[in-house]
C-alpha cells in the first residue's frame, strides 16, 4: 500500500469511525441530547442528524459506493463540521472547545483531497 493511499484510510477512518460510530453509542445519551437542547436545537434534530452521520460514514467507508454519494457524504459532514462549530461559537462564545468540529473538518479535507488524488 502506497503513501497517498495510506493517508487516504487513516483520515477517512478517523471521520467515519469517530463521526460515524459515535452516534450509535450515543443514540439516547442524556449528555447529547442536553448539549442539544443548550445548542437550541429541536428534540427530533439529533436523532435525524446522527442517522445521516450513520449513512456518510458508511458511505465514506464502502469502496462500492458511487463516487457521487460520496461526493454528497464529504459534503454533509463539512457541512455539519462547520455549523457545529458556528453553533458552539454562537452559544458558547469563542472558547477553544467551540473549535473542535473544525479537527474532524482538517481531517475530512484531507481524505477528500487523498480521494481526489488517488483517483487519477
């Protein structure tokens, strides 16, 4: 296995796994739904969104999947990497927690860019 491509897994594995994972373990964790409900967001808000991280994650993970799905998939986790981190700003403040979804957002860049890079 190459360089490009062993980039390419350790970053997409890193948002799959830990974006995708989480909301399994998570799925009725009081401490989500409280930090949800701080954030302002309605109650049916969480359980829909952690079904689409479930849905891009697998689609990130599955070399079977169109490239065009995961066109869509990296498109919804940058997405939702930057309005949870204008959300935590925007309640919270500028503290340095408020910028951790912008981790995971680095991390996708670089498996979309590895993806991009290997399919030439």
């Amino acid at each position: 296995m190459n360089k490009d491509k062993i980039i390419f897994w350790i970053c997409t594995a890193i948002v799959a796994v830990l974006i995708g994972l989480t909301p399994i373990l998570t799925w009725n964790d009081p401490d989500g739904k409280a930090l949800m409900e701080h954030l302002g967001y309605p109650s049916y808000f969480a359980p829909m969104l952690n079904t689409f991280k479930i849905l891009g994650a697998i689609a990130l993970l599955v070399p079977q999947i169109p490239s065009k799905i995961k066109e869509w998939a990296y498109a919804g986790f940058a997405i939702d990497f930057i309005a949870a981190t204008v959300s935590l700003v925007v309640v919270d403040g500028p503290v340095g927690l408020s910028f951790f979804p912008l981790a995971f957002l680095v991390f996708l860049v670089i498996s979309y860019i590895y993806k991009e890079k290997l399919a030439k």
